[in-house]
C-alpha cells in the first residue's frame, strides 16, 4: 500500500470498505480504474453517486425506488388484493427474481427482536396494519425469514391482524430454519410461496 502514491491508495482505502472485498482485490480493481478509460470512471463514479442521489423508498410498500411509488406498485396488473410481507428490500428482490409472486409487497425493514430492542414501533407494523385497513388486501403473506426473530414477527402479524377478516398465511417448508431469503435459491422460494399455508 505504502508504495503507491496518495490517490491510489485512497481508492484502494475505499474499495476495501466494500463487503467481501480484501486488499489485494482493492489493488487490483483500483489499478483496473486507473488504467481504463477515463470515460468508464466517471460513469463508474456518476452510478454510484445517482444511486446514492436518486433512490428512496416507496411511500406505498418502501421498497427501493427512483420514483415516489415504485414500479410494482404503479404496476396495475399486480395482483394488490395479495400482499407479501418481507423484512429487507433484497428479500423482495429474492421473491421477484422467483417469479413466483404477482402481488404486491410490504417491507418491514426488520425483524422483531426484543434482545435487541428492536419492537413493534421499530418496524414498519404500524404502516401495515394501516395499509391492510386501507386498500383492497385478502390475504397477506408473511415471508419473513425462517429465523427466530422472523418467526415470532410471523406470529406478532398474524396476531395484529386476526381479526381484520383478511388471510394470514405463511411461507412453508423448503425455506431451512434460520434461512435468509436473500441467500435461499429460486426454486425454494417458488416452492415455499406456492405452497404457503394459514398460521
Ligand atoms: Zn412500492
């Protein structure tokens, strides 16, 4: 590192802060930036600043967005009498990318964890329970992580919500105990959808 002049250096300082990414990686990709054409760079540079700039979340199911409602939601062919709960953004991405699902989503953007203090107030609950009173919503399904603090938010929802008269399901097996769906394959997300069951 030290024999690289100031500006190398840096680069290589702020691509190591990247997940998964150690220093000989850094170098070599700060190298491949200092070589290719100044054109690629900035578009490089610009990416990262538009992203950081132009994204937000959905004011109907935050999820990740460019424009005030999302793509899914100002979808009108999806199904919005069918609404899929998940903690994450890259959780909904995992299901869309399944295309086992044509509903709409609701991200919680959490779990509960009362360890934690993570508690109702900390996710977006009250935002559901608003939304399953407001629209046009049958059933709900809850696709939170198979983890323990997926499994008792699972629980908390379909206590909240029992007496609301809309369904309450369940993604169902396939998905392994403590399974992240951002990591979980396709296929096993298809499977648990399709057969999801009341709680
Ligand atoms: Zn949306």
């Amino acid at each position: 590192m030290m024999y690289y002049p100031p500006s190398i250096r840096d680069l290589i300082k702020n691509i190591t802060r990247l997940p998964g990414i150690g220093e000989k990686t850094a170098e070599r990709l700060a190298l491949h930036i200092l070589h290719a054409p100044r054109e690629q760079a900035q578009a490089l540079a610009q990416s990262i600043m538009a992203l950081k700039d132009n994204i937000r979340r959905c004011k109907r199911c935050f999820g990740l967005s460019d424009t005030e409602v999302c793509r899914i939601c100002s979808n009108p062919k999806r199904d919005g009498a069918r609404l899929c709960v998940v903690e994450l953004p890259a959780d909904m991405i995992s299901i869309e990318k399944s295309g086992a699902f044509f509903g709409v989503y609701h991200i919680l953007d959490g779990a509960l964890s009362p360890m934690d203090g993570v508690g109702p107030d900390d996710i977006r609950i009250r935002e559901l329970v608003r939304r399953v009173a407001a629209e046009k919503i049958e059933e709900v399904v809850v696709a939170t992580n198979t983890s323990v603090e997926g499994e008792a938010t699972a629980t908390y929802i379909y206590q909240r919500l029992k007496d609301t008269g809309v369904k309450v399901t369940r993604i169902a097996s396939g998905i392994p105990m403590g399974g992240d769906l951002k990591y979980v394959d396709q296929l096993t997300i298809k499977r648990a959808l399709d057969s999801r069951h009341a709680i």
